[in-house]
C-alpha cells in the first residue's frame, strides 16, 4: 500500500490546537502519513502563550536531515519557523532536497498577541523562503507586513497578492478571517495570472485557536495526494469550515478547533448515503 506523506516544519503547542499538533491531525484526517520538524517548543493553552523555548540550528537542521535521506515527502508545510537562521537553513534544505510542493504559513502571531516571528525574519522570509513556495497562505495582517502596504479593501488584498507573487511563489492565498464582512470570510487566491475567490459563512465563535495552521496543512496533504492547488485550497476551505462549526469548545479562552469534523461529516454523508441506497430511493453521493 503506497501513502502520500506530508511533512510539518513548525513549533509545537502544548495546548494541542495549533503548530505541528494541527498539522498531524489534519493530515491524519485526510489520510496522508505526516512527519515533523520541530523549531520551537511553546508553553501555551486556550489563554495564551507562556513561553517560546526555540530549538538550536543543528538540532532543525538534523531533524530535515533524518526525513530527507530516509522518508522523504510528497509535500511540506511550514508554520512557525521563529528566526532568519532557522528559515534560511529550512529554504537551503527544501533546495538540497528537491521538495517543489512547499505551502508556507507565514505564522507571526499567536491569538493571544505574542510575537511568534523575530523581525529580522521577515527578509528572510520574503527573499530566501518564499521564492521555493508553491503557496503561501498569509491572513490579512501578515500579507501587509510580507507586502508592505496596508489592506483596507479587495484591490489592496489584490495589489498584496501581486506583490508576493512577485516574490517568486507560484500562488498566493490571502485568508480572509481578519475581513470587515459579518456574514462571511472570503479567501483571495492568486496564481500571478488569474484571481479567484473561496467564500465561507463567517460563525460566530471565539474558538478558532489554530485555524491557519490546520487550513495550510489541509492544502499541503491535497496537494500530496495530488490534487492541484485550486482543488486543494477548496477542500481546505471545506475542511476548516467543518472545524470551526462543530467546535470542541474547550478551554478557558480561545479554544481550538474540531479537526474530526469533516471526516466525521463525511463518513455520515456515506453512511446516509449507504442507508437509502439499501432501500428503494436512488441516492447519488456528492
């Protein structure tokens, strides 16, 4: 039996919701095998961030090292990778190693507001790592400080998108939970030709606790199953919105998200599906 397998680069959340503990789980849901690289431990629950314990260079360096001489990957997603040092030694090992499907969530800041990203990362960020990326997936926020500009509307989010195409990666998606809308979030994709957008019902919920990583891990297993980027980024869409309606609704703060909900939507479609097929209604499944 061959597996798609799918490599987290990223810090580790005690608290389960977010950094590689996302990430596994989303690849888990969507059946691809995953493996991680951890940057950074972090003390943090639904409250917030207590500590970030950064890893050493040899220490990321030889973790990259054990995947890519033995493993392998169909595709790795980066979280946060804290320091200039660290994402310039990640972007010389995805070159050494030959891994094309790179998604890259430029994670900056955690919910609660601490720094999860040293300044003197971002140029690193912008001329070392993204040039390697297949897709880059910024909110709002972090597309203004990796662009420069400040987003106030769809042509800004456009001009942003350009801006780090124009970086060198292959396509950009700028996430849109930090939008003005009340009804809905809009996600704009771009490919350095045509722009598309992924629109969800907005839910009213303080926990999102992990959101952006568990949506760029969900475009990475597509993408290491071999969907295209468009297909992955719309599962992706589907996948986060499951998580965030049936939430947990744990901790004392902002909670994390549900990562079984879509499988578990899923399986009950089929199982519905399966029922009514044994009777005598003609049911096709979507």
């Amino acid at each position: 039996m061959k597996i798609s397998k799918a490599l987290t680069i990223a810090g580790s959340d005690s608290g389960g919701g977010a950094g590689i503990q996302a990430d596994i789980k989303t690849f888990q849901e969507l059946q691809v095998y995953g493996m991680s690289v951890i940057t950074a431990i972090t003390a943090q629950n639904t409250l917030g961030v207590q500590g970030i314990y950064p890893l050493s260079l040899e220490a990321v360096v030889q973790q990259i090292d054990s995947i890519g001489s033995d493993l392998g990957t169909d595709a790795v997603k980066t979280g946060m990778l804290f320091s200039g040092e660290i994402i310039r030694a990640v972007a010389g090992k995805v070159k050494q190693y030959g891994w094309v499907n790179l998604v890259i969530d430029p994670v900056m800041v955690a919910k609660g507001g601490a720094s999860l990203l040293q300044q003197e990362a971002v140029e690193a960020m912008r001329n070392d790592l993204i040039p390697l990326a297949r897709v880059v997936t910024p909110n709002i926020p972090e597309a203004e400080v990796l662009a420069g500009i400040k987003i106030a509307n769809t042509d800004d989010r456009k001009k942003a998108a350009e801006i780090i195409c124009g970086m060198g990666a292959s396509h950009v998606v700028i996430k849109g939970g930090h939008d003005a809308d009340e009804m809905h979030s809009t996600d704009l994709y771009y490919d350095g030709t045509v722009f598309l957008e992924f629109t969800g019902t907005r839910v009213e919920t303080k926990h999102t606790h992990g959101t952006g990583c568990t949506f760029s891990a969900a475009i990475a297993a597509e993408i290491a199953r071999g969907s295209d980027v468009p297909e992955a980024i719309r599962l992706a869409k589907r996948f986060i919105q499951a998580a965030i309606e049936d939430s947990l609704e744990i901790g004392g703060g902002h909670g994390p998200t549900n990562h079984g909900a879509y499988r578990a939507r899923r399986e009950g479609r089929d199982q519905a599906v399966r029922i009514l097929k044994g009777g005598d209604i003609d049911v096709e499944s979507n």
